[in-house]
C-alpha cells in the first residue's frame, strides 16, 4: 500500500497511466460484470455525509423568514377585519350647514338639535342677522360667508360654506343701512337652496311689486272668492292727486309692520303727504280706509295652516298698534283659498301669511301677504318654530341629498301658562280640522316694529265657557263680548261697556 502511495503521488507516473484508467479506478463497483480489484474490496464504503450544522447566520434567516410570514398574515387577517368593521359601521360623513338668517332672540340651533338628514348628515345651525354677515360667491366654488356675531360680549368670527338658507327677517327696509338685497343676490348668485326661495325673498323686498300679482290672483278668482282691497300706485309725487274716496291710506314706498303708512282724511292732508313723498323721493300706493272690526290673519307653513283675529284696545286704527285682543279662529275653506292663492306666488311659497280686514260692513278686504320672515303670534308660537324646523329638514333632504321625506308635524307640550283651545266634541286640531272654538289671548303693548306676542287671558265665570263650537265665514268674530252688553244699548254704550269688560279682565289677570 505504501507503494501504491508513493508512485500514485509521483507526477511522472500518473500522467504514463492510460487515458480514463484512474476513472475507473474511483467509479464504484455496482454490477457484478465488472470485477472489482482487491484494493477496491477490501476498501470500506464510504460513510454519507451528515448534515452540515446551521450556522448562526442560517439560523437568523431562517428566524427572520418565519417572522415575516407571520408579519404578512398578521395584516392581511388586519385589514380583512378593518374592512368588515367599516362594512359594519356607518362611515362618518360631514355635517349639512344650515345658515339661519334672523334676530337673535330666537334660538334655532336648539330646535335643530339631534336633526338628521335621511338618518345620516347632521345638521349644524348658523345663525346670524343680515348685518352680521357678508359672503363672496364665484361660479365653482359656490357662496362663502363670513360671519362676526357678538354673542355674550364676545366676538365670535366664522367662514363657512352654507348648504342651505332660512331666511326670517327682512332683507330690505327703508330704514337706512338696513337694506341688504345684495347678500340676497350674493346668497341666489351661489345656488344656495333656501325656505322661502331666494326669488321670492328678492320679490318681497318691494310690497307693490307683490300687490302686482295678487291683483292677478284678483282677476283670475273673482272678487267673491278673493276681496283684494282696491289700492292704487304712485311711481313718484308728481302722479299724486286727492281720490274721490277719503278717507284713504296712504303708504310710502316699502311701508311694513305698520311703518311708512299714514292716514288721510281730507284733501289738504292729502296735499301735504304728497310733499312729504317727493322729499323721501320714493314711490306711493293710496287705498280706501276701511272701518274694521278686526283683522284677520291666516298663517301657512308647510301644510300646517292657523287662522288668527286682532281687535284693537287701545283704539288706534292700526291694530297691530297699541294693545290690541287675539283670537285663535276657526279655519274655513274661505281662508284656505286665500293663503293657498298667494302660497303659489314666485314659484311656491312654503311659509306665508294673509293679512285681512273685516269692516263694519260685514265685508272683508285682503291688503297684504308676508313671506318667511313673517312674525309668529299667539300662545303656538313653539309648535310654529318646530313646525318649520321640520319643513326645512324636508326641503334640505331633497336639495341636497334628493330624498323625499314627509313633514312631520311636532306638538309641542304645553307649559304651565300655556291654554290649548277649546274643541268642540269630535273636533280635531284647529290647525288642522277647522272645527274648533276661538280662543282669546291677552296682548302686550307693542310698537309697530314689533312681532306681536300676546299670552293666555284667564277665563272668569261661566260666561267665559260659554263659545260657539264652530265659526261661519260670514260671522262677525268680535261677538265675543257681546253676553256682556244689554240688548238695546247704543254704539257708544256698547264701546264703553266692551272696554269695561276688558279692564276687568286685565284688572284680574294682573293682580294674579
């Protein structure tokens, strides 16, 4: 062996060997048909190679390995489970922005409170009066409203985007600096939808302009069914001269809320209002004066519709000056057509009122139509603001989401000196069936710029229980003191015993 050692080490030897013979040297035995040389038998088969140890740098990828599939199924199992939550779970979408344009002695934003819009948008109130607000409006990005509100002492500034308008006070007075048509033009120029539309709220802002089209209404319905009171207008002082019929009435220019109207009863006054037109160098209407009884106002809002009588205390022509009586009344399809008539002026109206006068000669007389920024009165003043806080969730989910919804119509409960009307048996609602009995309410003294707000009367004596269980159109609705006056008593005697029963009352009503 040591030989074979030796010449196999030697260079020279090897390379004299034949081609391919140390190949077959070191191919192993396999087959019997090949013989095996001694050397290749007795040598002992080769041991198989263990496995090689992982080193420490094999070990660490193989870690390294492992943890990342882990990592990969830890976030694919992840994200499966975060999108089957948001699946589960509403996503949160942006609050509607509600621009509320009114006084700030009304609240809106806790009568919006906990609103939706089709279960999903909030709604969040901004309130402001015109002059507290300016805005820009560009053909893309729509109307932006800058607002600066002191509320409480302190200024509260905001930009924001409207998505809709309530419109409750008016955009345009005579008065100066309180005309604010342009933030109607700027709010319409960036299509904000709004309650009443912002044509209609443009086309208030003069009361002839609306006198134009309830003439209209006049032509088309008959005098019967619709007693507009004849007026006549004057484009400016030069055109004035004394009617025939005095006395008459005379307003100046955008005259509303008992302001800029003047009675005159002879035609030298008539002369004198006459230069006072031309130094306020305004336009003029003149109407006959009729002796009222009371007047009467019939409310819609949304289809909820209230009828209300005023008869003046204090004895001023203008009932809606001095103190004046108020009176729920029944609702009568007579009424109904008015408010429905003038509901269908500048493309629908969704909140507006009817101003009549009933005269002495049993005959009424329709003078004036208010819009949204009409005031509410009576002891329903609450139910009123709930119901157009629903009409507006209505019309906010069809502008802007397309979604049809109902109005629904909230009662609220009445407080502790709060009356509900009287119903006659099986009458329903008096906004609603027509069927119940007046109800008297105390007024305050109010100016005329003011919103007339009376409160509940206390009923003294079983006289006071005594009310007809339903009104006729052509009923003189100020009978309601007459179980206190004798049968055959004069007109003066009876204006003196009906201000006597009134001093009682209010002489009862005060000493509680």
């Amino acid at each position: 062996m040591n030989y074979l050692r030796r010449r196999l080490s030697d260079s020279s030897f090897v390379a004299n060997l034949p081609n391919g013979y140390m190949m077959d040297l070191q191919r192993p035995s396999s087959s019997s048909s090949s013989p095996a040389s001694p050397a290749t038998e007795r040598r002992p088969p080769p041991a198989p190679a263990p496995a090689p140890a992982p080193g420490p740098a094999g070990f660490l990828s193989s870690f390294s390995s492992v943890v990342k599939t882990a990592q990969i199924a830890s976030a694919v199992q992840a994200k499966a489970s975060a999108a089957h939550a948001d699946a589960a779970k509403p996503a949160e979408r942006k609050p509607k922005v509600l621009l509320v344009i009114d006084e700030p002695h009304t609240d809106w934003v806790k009568y919006f409170r906990g609103r939706k819009l089709n279960g999903e948008y909030e709604v969040r109130v901004e309130q402001a009066e015109f002059s507290e607000i300016n805005l820009v409006s560009d053909v893309n990005s729509g109307c932006t409203v800058d607002m600066q509100v002191n509320r409480g002492g302190t200024k509260v500034v905001r930009s924001f985007r409207p998505d809709f308008v309530l419109v409750r006070q008016h955009a345009y007075s005579m008065t100066p600096g309180e005309d604010f048509r342009n933030l109607v033009i700027g709010l319409n120029y960036g299509s904000v939808p709004s309650v009443n539309s912002l044509f209609s709220i443009y086309s208030f802002c003069s009361k002839p302009w609306v006198f134009s089209h309830m003439i209209k209404l006049y032509q088309t319905l008959g005098p019967e069914k619709f007693p507009l009171n004849e007026q006549t207008f004057f484009p400016n002082h030069t055109q004035m001269l004394p009617t025939a019929s005095l006395p008459v009435v005379v307003k100046m220019g955008h005259a509303y809320s008992g302001m800029g109207k003047i009675k005159v009863e002879t035609a030298s006054d008539f002369q004198d209002i006459t230069s006072v037109v031309a130094i306020a160098k305004t336009y003029a209407t003149a109407e006959p004066f009729v002796h009222s009884k009371y007047d009467i106002r019939i409310q819609k809002i949304g289809s909820n519709y209230k009828a209300y009588m005023r008869t003046s205390i204090s004895g001023n022509w203008k009932a809606n000056t001095g103190s004046a009586m108020l009176e729920q009344i029944a609702m009568t399809d007579r009424y109904r057509l008015w408010v429905d008539s003038c509901a269908e002026m500048f493309g629908g109206l969704d909140i507006c009122a009817v101003k009549a006068v009933h005269g002495k000669d049993g005959k009424d007389y329709i003078i004036e139509v208010m819009d949204s920024s009409m005031p509410l009165i009576g002891e329903h003043v609450e139910e009123d603001r709930q119901l157009i806080c629903d009409l507006v969730i209505s019309k906010m989910a069809f502008a802007l989401l397309g979604v049809i919804t109902p109005q629904t119509s909230t009662k609220t409960q009445p407080g502790p000196q709060t009356t509900q009307p009287r119903r006659a048996p099986g009458s329903g609602s008096p906004s609603q069936s027509g069927q119940a009995s007046p109800q008297r309410a105390r007024s305050a003294t109010t100016s005329p710029s003011q919103a007339f707000q009376p409160g509940p009367i206390p009923s003294s004596g079983a006289g006071s229980q005594k009310q007809p269980a339903q009104l006729n159109k052509s009923q003189s609705l100020t009978n309601t003191f007459s179980e206190t006056l004798r049968g055959n008593l004069t007109d003066d005697e009876a204006k003196a015993e009906t201000i006597r029963s009134l001093r009682q009352s209010f002489a009862s009503l005060f000493s509680d």
